[in-house]
C-alpha cells in the first residue's frame, strides 16, 4: 500500500543555480511520470544567490529539453531541512562533505533520532554515471549544461527505480 505521506528530496550542489535546480526539475519529471508521490526541492551549501533565479543558460539548455526551471529561486540548505527530508542528494563529493558537516550539526541541535534525512550522491545508483561528481558548468560552456542535464536524467532515472523498489518492500 503506498504512503500517503510523500517521500521528500533535497538536491544539493554549491550555489543553487545551475546543478541541483536542473536536478530538482529532471527528478520532479521523471517521479511524476512513475506515479510516485514525491516532493522534490533544491538547495544550494552557500548563500551565494540568495532568491536568485537559475542561471540563464541552465534554463536555455533545460528549456530546449522541455524542462522549466524559471519558477526556482536558490536559497541555501538549511538545519531544518535535515528534519524534513527523506534523502538529501550532493552533485558532488565537496558538497557532500558540506552537507554531512551540516548534519553533524543538525544532530548536535535536534539529536539524532530526529534527524530524517539520509544523504548520498546524485549518481549513487547510476549505471551509467556511478559515483561520479555531476560536474558544475557555470564557468565552461554550453556541453558543460548538456553534460549536467544528462547526468541528471540518467541519475533521477536510476532513484526513481531505486525508490519504486524501496516503496513497493514497505
């Protein structure tokens, strides 16, 4: 019987404008298309685009693929979110570094046993790019966002079978 409660994501990368909002729309799309019930968010381990929309060429490139990023706005990770979400996915292994140094001290202010969240890697279950960094595209050019929208699809596919299985056990 599946959960009435939704299974919640937070794709992480740096700023919040380019990796994890592609990741957020991608995964989004590809749980909805499943009939999963799963909220998915963004955030970036900095404060560097505080409300900020995503990058114009993120949206461009994710556009050309039938995605729309332009209702985002970046906003950096926060305590609480350890609270609220299932599944805490970093684009990289910098950012999972700065979200499990967040953990720790969302563990020393909650405690443990009310910390939800668990965290892993974007690729984690990937075929095709296992554990590999979703690499940021922001100072390179256009294949760099083709390459982030790949990795993404190939990614959110791989959760989205992964969590089918998950969900279908419980």
């Amino acid at each position: 019987m599946p959960s009435k409660t939704p299974y919640k994501v937070l794709c992480v990368c740096l700023g919040n404008i380019c990796r994890s909002p592609t990741a957020e729309v991608v995964f989004r799309h590809y749980c909805d298309a499943h009939g999963l019930n799963v909220i998915v968010d963004s955030a970036g381990t900095s404060n560097y685009h505080p409300n900020k929309a995503p990058d114009r060429r993120s949206q461009q490139h994710a556009m050309q693929r039938g995605y729309d990023l332009s209702a985002l706005r970046a906003r950096q990770m926060c305590l609480n979110d350890f609270l609220e979400f299932d599944l805490i996915l970093a684009m990289d292994y910098e950012n999972f570094e700065n979200i499990q140094s967040f953990m720790v001290k969302a563990v020393s202010q909650f405690g443990e046993h009310n910390i939800r969240a668990k965290i892993a890697l974007m690729s984690e279950h990937d075929p095709q790019y296992n554990q590999q960094a979703v690499p940021d595209p922001y100072y390179g050019g256009a294949d760099g966002f083709e390459r982030v929208l790949d990795q993404c699809e190939s990614s959110s596919q791989a959760w989205v079978h992964f969590l089918k299985e998950q969900m279908s056990v419980v």
